[in-house]
C-alpha cells in the first residue's frame, strides 16, 4: 500500500509541475493598461512612443491595447547588460502579445538598428508567416483579429525560435555573435524603415536576459490569460518490482 500511494504522489507531483516550469522575472514589462500613459512600464524603463498611438481594446473584457499604425513604433530601453560572449546582448527572450487588423500584408515587430536605417529583424510577409530571410519563415501563418503571444528567444551563435501560445513555430540556426540579432542599449518594436510595418495591435510587451525554455515558454500560455494543456507525462515509476524499486 505504501508503494502504491507513493506512485501516485509522484504521478500528480508530474502531472501538477510538467508545463508549467518556473518562469524567471521579467527584467522589462509594459501592459498599456493606462490609457492616458501607455508608455508607463510595469517593471523598467518607461517606453518612447514615436508617432500617435490609440488605445483600443485588448484581448479580454477589460484589457486594453496600444494600436501602432504604419510609420509609428516604439522605443524599448530594456536595461539588459552585454552577454553571451560579446560586446552586445547576444542572449534574450522577447515576449509580444499582439493582434493585427488586415492579413496578407507586410508587419514589423523588432528593429534592432537603433536608427531604423534598414530592414526590420521580424516580420510577418504578405503570406503571414514569421520571420526574416536570415532566420527563414514558419511554416504556419497568423491571420487577422486574432490574439497571440508570441515569444522569441535568442542565444546567438546556438539558436533563434519563434513560439506561439506555448507551441515553436520556427526553430532556426544560432545567428552571429554581435550580429544582426544582437542587441544595443534599446530595441525599436514595431518599426521598418521601408512602410513594410503595417498596423499591429500590442497588450503586452515583455523581455527577458535569459533564453527562456520551452517548458517556460509553455508555462506563459497565450494572450488571453488561457493556460497551455499539461504535456503528456515523460516518465513513470510503480515500484512494484521489489528486486528493482527504481525501474522506470
């Protein structure tokens, strides 16, 4: 009896923690849950709004969101220091909550040149996949009046993924140590410097110093606050083998 109610003390102990791993504190956060101030931060540096921004409705009764049309944007100062091996922040996780009114265009949503000189670093095309030529495009597409949480996390030099309400969508190589996906003191959100950054609806913005996991990434669930379905279970002991008490 003993081992019988041990085995399901372990079994619901893997049940209640599997996906739902422990998430480290965001190092910046902004909800934009203020309509008269939507660049104030709920941890960090306030954001610089560049252009005209309207509050609108969020993803659930209550929530709002900050709209940025074509040809506005965000500044983010994120305050992580330089990491990963190089002079800039080579390890981060971005979190994006977001929404967009027209599909089948062009969206921007992270610009690390600080000048906005060039291309942005993540987009949905014309065909609504994620990504950027150098990371490659996901397979899935988003479509429009739909809200998702998109999580990138980076570690240069090993990987960049795309994950989407807890699922990975894009899976690519590490990119170049203090390259392209590396950043600077501030991050542009939502900025192109060519029009291709059409209107993007945000409720939630964080970012993290950490690569954040996939059970992590899992434990966020999506947008509306919904909690991702526990995974399968990954192991299993019944201890009911008393030549071998270990035996998975």
């Amino acid at each position: 009896m003993k081992l019988k109610a041990l085995h399901l003390v372990v079994l619901l102990a893997l049940v209640v923690n599997l996906g739902y791993a422990q998430i480290p504190d965001r190092v910046g956060w902004w909800k934009f849950e203020d309509a008269a101030d939507m660049a104030k931060a709920t941890v960090g540096t306030p954001l610089q709004l560049v252009g005209i921004h309207a509050s609108v409705d969020g993803p659930v009764a209550g929530n709002k969101a900050a709209e940025v049309a074509l040809g506005n944007y965000l500044i983010m100062t994120h305050g992580i220091a330089a990491n990963g091996g190089g002079a800039l922040v080579n390890e981060y996780s971005l979190q994006i909550d977001f929404s967009i009114p027209e599909k089948g265009i062009w969206h921007a949503f992270m610009q690390t040149d600080v000048t906005n000189g060039g291309d942005a670093d993540l987009f949905t095309n014309s065909g609504n996949s994620l990504g950027v030529a150098a990371t490659g495009y996901t397979a899935k597409g988003i479509t429009n009046e739909t809200w998702y949480r998109m999580i990138v996390t980076v570690r240069n030099g090993e990987f960049y993924k795309i994950y989407i309400d807890g699922t990975i969508w894009l899976d690519a190589a590490g990119q170049e140590l203090d390259g392209r996906f590396a950043l600077a003191e501030k991050l542009l959100i939502f900025a192109d410097n060519d029009a291709e950054d059409g209107t993007i609806r945000c409720s939630e913005l964080g970012i993290w110093d950490t690569a954040l996991d996939a059970d992590q990434v899992l434990s966020l669930g999506g947008a509306s606050g919904e909690r991702v379905p526990v995974r399968t279970k990954l192991g299993s002991w019944k201890f009911d083998d008393p030549t071998d008490l270990l035996k998975a």
